[in-house]
C-alpha cells in the first residue's frame, strides 16, 4: 500500500504533541476522531460548493427533503452545510470555528462526534492551547495527504485500523476490553469461510456479517479485507453489529464511514436487552431485532456479570420461550457469555435461505459449568441436539491482552455439510504458537500465518489425528441419574433418644399458643399443650428402654398400643418427630416401606452419577453400582440430561513415572557432586 506505514506514523507522531496534557492511554480520544473529521473534510472537499447550492436552493423546502438532496450532492451518506473547512478555521476563534464546522454536517457524522465526546476534546485542548496547532498539523497535506485520491476507502479503513491497535496497547484495559488479536480475527474468518469459499468467489457475490459485541470493528474489519482482498475483489461484504461503550461504537462507526458503508449498521446499545420502541424508534435493547445475516462473529467479554439486565433477559426467557433468544436457558449471573451466542443463533437465517456460520471466542467456562438441568447445560443440550455445534478449537494461553486463560473457539452453524452431520471436532492447537518479541500486557503469544494455516488444514481436513478428534454429537451428553439406597433404621426408647425428642420442634410446639389477644385463652391453651407433652412423653416413657427394634411396623405397633391404653392421640406431625427422635441408622435393619410398600429411600445415602447417552442406565447399574451397593435403585423420575464437552480429557496424554532405577542413579549422582563441594569447602 503506497506509504501506507509513512501515514499511520505521521498521524501517531502527532500524540507526540498531547505528552505531559494527556496521558498515554487518553491520546486516541483526540487523534482517531481528528483523523476522521480530516478525512470527511477532504472526501467532501470535491462536493462542496454543491452542497452549499442545495442547501440554497431547498432552503424553504421540508427537512426531509433538504437532506435527501444534500445527500445527493455530496454523492456520499453524509454532507457539511458548513462554509468552514479545516483550512480556513481562525487561529484567534479556533474553538468557536471548529465547533461550527462540525455542527454543519449531517446527523450521521455528529452523533459520532458525540460519542466520542469531541466537544469536550475541543475545549480540553483549547484550553491547553494545543487545538490549533492539532488541527494545523493535520491540514499539512505535504505531511499527510488523506484525500479520497491519494487514500482509498478500502486503504483508510487500514490506516484507521492500525491507528486502533496502536492506541489499543497503549492501554492494556482498553486493549482487553475492546481489542481482539488480529491473527486470532483472522483465524475466526479463516473457520468462517471455509466451507463456503466457493460461493464466496462467485462475481458479485454479497454476503452480511454481524458482530453483536463488536467494540472498535476489528473483526468486522478483517472479515471484509478477506474476502475482498484475497478471495474476491469483486465480493462485497455488508457488516452489521452492536457496541455498548460509546468510544468504541464511534470508532467502529467511523470505521465504516470512511470505507464508504452505511454506519446506520452498527447500533449503539446492549444487544442483549429486547428492543423497546418509543415513538417509532428504538431506544435500547438489540437494534437489529428481526434481521438474520449471512456470518456472525464476536469476541464476548469473559465472566462478565449480566445482574444489570437480569430483569430484561428474565422477562424475555419465561414470557417468550423459543419464540425468544433465551427459551433454552439462563446461564449463571456471573457469565454472560452463553447468552451472547443464544443472541446470534437468533439471527441465523433458515436453512432454506442458505443458513448462517458463527464463530465466537469462549474462556473454558461454557464448556463444562453447570450440572445436568442448569442453565448452561440445557443450553449446551438445545445447541448439540439441533445439530449446530460444529467444532471447538483450543488456543493457547496468553494469546489476549487482559488475560493469560486458555480460550476457545466454538464454530456453530445451522448449514453443516453432509460429512459433519451429527458430528462435532475438536482441535487441540494450544501448543500451536510463537513467543512474541514484546509482550503486551497478558500477551505474550501469538500464532503465526503457518499456524493459522495449519489450524484452518486441520478444521477443513475433518479427520481423526493427534490434534483433531471428531465424536458423535451424543458422545457429549449424559443421563444424570439419582442412585437411591434403602432406609434402615432400628429405634429405642433409651433416655438418650427420650432426650431428643424434648427438642423437636413439633413436641415444643405443643405448648405455644397461636393465640394473639386474649390472656386467659393463651394461659389456657398453653397449659393444655403441656398436659399433651407429659401424657405423649408418658407413652413413650412406657416402652421398655432397653429393646432395640429393628422394623419400624413393629415399633410403631407397640407405640400406638400404648397410646391407645393410656387414652392418649397424638397428631401424625408428633408421630413423624417421635420416629425422628428415636431412631438411628442401623444396617442390620430391616427396610423402611412407605405406603405403597415400596423401600423409602434414605436421604444420607442418595447419590448420583453421570451416565453416557449411548448406554442403558440399568447395563451401567449391573456393572458400576450394584456390584458394591446391591440394594440400590434408581429414581427414574429424577433423571436429567445433561451436556458437557470435557476437552481436556479427550487429548490427556497419559505420562508413566520415570524408572525407579534412574532416579536412584540421579539421586546417586547429586549426593557425589555435594560431596565433592563440600571436600572443596572444607579442604
């Protein structure tokens, strides 16, 4: 690209001048949106005098009208009824001019601006008498020319970006927040397009891509250099997407500005949020509710707490279902990140219009957290047995700005091919990387255009080998079985037992008045409790305190022939804290039935396990349960699916304990060296 590097450094060596009034990390805030505002002013510098006579001209006319035509005479999606331009802003009125000159352009350009918080930047740097010599610096064409006819959109869109990721390490929070590696980008499309790369060649060829966390446009960015650069110069993709921090939203909208697409594509606002419309216009939420697109592809933020937008998302799950985003399940409140990917399936096209690929960047959380029933697992449930999940692939450590966790890539699509129908691969390329020269903040390793290649082989070859697996879609699910064991229990009426049953709660309550008001009833009431208490504990007193029952049919025999010889009745909540008080679990004795005359289970003794889809619950019982637990059963009716996708596990290389003898011989050899030190010490 003709003095591609030379441009981008003139423009970075401008920050120079904001040392000392700017910190490091605030230096973007002022030289992305000057670059902008130059770049617009030169775009339109052929145009202008057209613009002014429209506005002239139509000046009577209604608004609508007045900027249809502005439009038309700029021949761009935005226009400047300014008279001012950079070079003729005064250097003694420089903060009045400027602030006019951009409050002539169109509506589009200015809410840019505001989101960038220009006006704040212009008195900032006013007051610091640095704004004239900023915007003089940029009027230098002999230092930077940016004009449409020395700079393409498509080659401002680079400069653009690399200003970004320059900027970007200048400040690892904002490098980590808002800034993807573009070799990991560039992985992600590689895995996006290549199913579909001969469609993608087709003359013509128009495809969107959206992005719902798409933060400075990176990614959006270097899907659309890909295709137009290296697979298709005469494709053309159309980018859509959503950003929560306005910085970064101005950014990824400016971005599309100078490369000639509509900015009206990426909307300001948390994607996660239902749209709510006042007015005919959206004030929040998914701002592009209904609209389905070709590719998605995001880098959510990991871990992430969703407790500000709980309600929205709640309300959305119980009361729309699978008519919404959320009917599959709720993660937990800690994570957002499964609800990023819920958000981009809903935009999925049908099959029948040519379905959708999504690639999203995952911590290892999604794959594995939640037992069988969460919210997580049905999620993982609804997404593996409707057949999108399509691949996984596991990047090393320290490839992210802000963090050094492993990550991964899920790829989920609703067009598998045939051969990939009802199968899922995971890749293992955590070992496939480079150290970098310069770390930069957790970054210390990246992966090279070898590796990116060999990944990308290794997806596209679908094959079983050391760093590709490939399952059936049911390997990754499991039947989360309750294992119930019989209650045993023996019961004695020794002083002991006698002594916990004064604690129950039921026996205590006997002699408490539910009586608010009257005295003399909540005297009489009490004391009528108590003469309960001493004739229940009359009766039990009677049993023979040194015999154990080892069956409680019997026991409860003897307990109530006792009561009904003394006259006493007591209600089936006492008799319940009577057997809970005296009993005891003993393994010797016989099985408790309940009134069905089924064995109840005991409570302490319940367990659960994890059953592989593939196989029969009762084989697995035979095999792993009974063989040690012969009276246990299991309770069918609390029986749960589950999924999980244990990575790890499936590319453990197992490594045997080094011989006994060579570590004899080390230990040898260490005590000989010492030895030989210490001769020398004290020699």
């Amino acid at each position: 690209m003709h003095n591609f590097s030379e441009k981008v450094n003139f423009i970075w060596s401008v920050a120079d001048l904001l040392r000392g009034d700017y910190k490091q990390s605030e230096y973007g805030r002022v030289i992305l949106p000057f670059t902008v505002l130059r770049r617009l002013d030169l775009v339109l510098e052929g145009t202008r005098k057209d613009v002014w006579a429209s506005v002239e001209k139509y000046k009577d006319k209604p608004d609508a009208l007045r900027h249809q035509m502005a439009l038309k005479a700029s021949g761009q999606s935005f226009y400047n009824t300014s008279k001012l331009t950079f070079e003729t802003l005064a250097h003694d009125q420089i903060a009045s001019d400027l602030g006019s000159y951009v409050k002539g352009f169109s509506q589009n350009v200015q809410d840019i601006l505001e989101y960038f918080r220009f006006e704040t930047q212009i008195e900032r740097l006013n007051k610091a008498n640095l704004l004239y010599i900023v915007v003089q610096e940029f009027c230098d064409k002999k230092k930077v020319d940016l004009s449409p006819t020395s700079v393409s959109n498509l080659e401002m869109g680079y400069i653009f970006e690399e200003l970004i990721r320059k900027f970007s390490e200048q400040s690892n929070e904002t490098a980590g927040e808002h800034f993807t590696p573009r070799e990991v980008i560039r992985l992600m499309v590689n895995l996006l397009f290549s199913e579909d790369t001969t469609g993608l060649r087709t003359k013509g060829t128009v495809r969107t891509i959206f992005d719902p966390a798409c933060g400075t446009g990176g990614m959006l960015s270097v899907a659309e250099e890909y295709l137009t650069k290296e697979l298709n110069p005469e494709a053309r993709l159309v980018s859509f997407g959503q950003e929560l921090n306005p910085e970064s939203y101005a950014i990824c909208e400016s971005d599309l500005l100078l490369k000639g697409q509509d900015p009206e594509n990426i909307q300001f606002g948390n994607s996660l949020v239902p749209s709510k419309i006042v007015n005919n216009e959206r004030v929040e939420g998914d701002g592009h509710a209904g609209k389905t697109f070709d590719y998605c592809l995001s880098n959510p933020p990991f871990g992430v707490s969703w407790k500000k937008i709980k309600k929205a998302v709640e309300k959305e799950h119980e009361e729309r279902g699978y008519d919404g985003r959320y009917g599959a399940g709720l993660p937990r409140i800690n994570d957002g990140s499964l609800l990023f990917l819920q958000h981009m399936i809903s935009k999925m096209k049908p099959v029948d219009q040519g379905g959708t690929r999504i690639a999203i960047v995952f911590n290892g959380s999604p794959l594995f957290t939640g037992a069988a029933g969460s919210g997580e697992s049905n999620i993982r449930k609804w997404i593996i047995e409707n057949d999108w999940l399509e691949a996984i692939i596991a990047l090393p450590d320290q490839m992210f700005y802000n963090t050094g966790i492993n990550t991964y890539i899920w790829v989920v699509t609703n067009r598998k091919t045939p051969l990939r129908k009802g199968k899922v691969q995971l890749i293992n390329a955590v070992d496939f990387f480079q150290k970098m020269r310069k770390s930069l903040g957790d970054k210390r390793k990246e992966l090279s255009e070898k590796h990116i290649e060999d990944i990308t082989e290794l997806y596209g070859d679908f094959e079983e080998g050391e760093f590709s697996k490939i399952f059936d879609n049911e390997d990754f699910g499991f039947s989360r079985i309750t294992v119930e064991r019989p209650l045993r229990l023996n019961f004695q009426a020794s002083e002991e037992r006698i002594a916990r049953l004064l604690e129950e709660k039921a026996y205590q309550n006997l002699a408490k008045s539910k009586k608010k008001k009257d005295e003399k009833a909540i005297q009489a009431e009490i004391a009528l409790g108590r003469s309960q208490q001493e004739a229940i504990l009359g009766v039990v007193q009677s049993l023979d305190p040194d015999t154990v029952y080892k069956d409680r049919e019997v026991f409860l025999k003897d307990l109530k022939a006792k009561a009904k010889g003394a006259g006493v009745k007591f209600p089936a909540s006492l008799q319940k804290s009577i057997l809970n008080a005296l009993s005891e679990r003993d393994e010797t004795a016989e099985v408790c039935l309940d009134k069905k005359n089924q064995p109840e289970p005991d409570t302490t003794l319940r367990d659960y396990e994890n059953v592989p889809l593939k196989e029969d619950i009762d084989a697995y019982m035979e095999r792993e349960v009974l063989p040690h637990v012969p009276d246990a059963w299991v309770d069918y009716e609390k029986t749960k699916v589950g999924y999980e996708i244990p990575f790890t596990r499936h590319f453990y290389l197992y490594t045997p304990p080094r011989p006994l003898e060579d570590i004899d011989a080390e230990i040898r050899q260490l005590e000989s060296e010492l030895q030989g030190m210490l001769a020398e010490v004290l020699g």
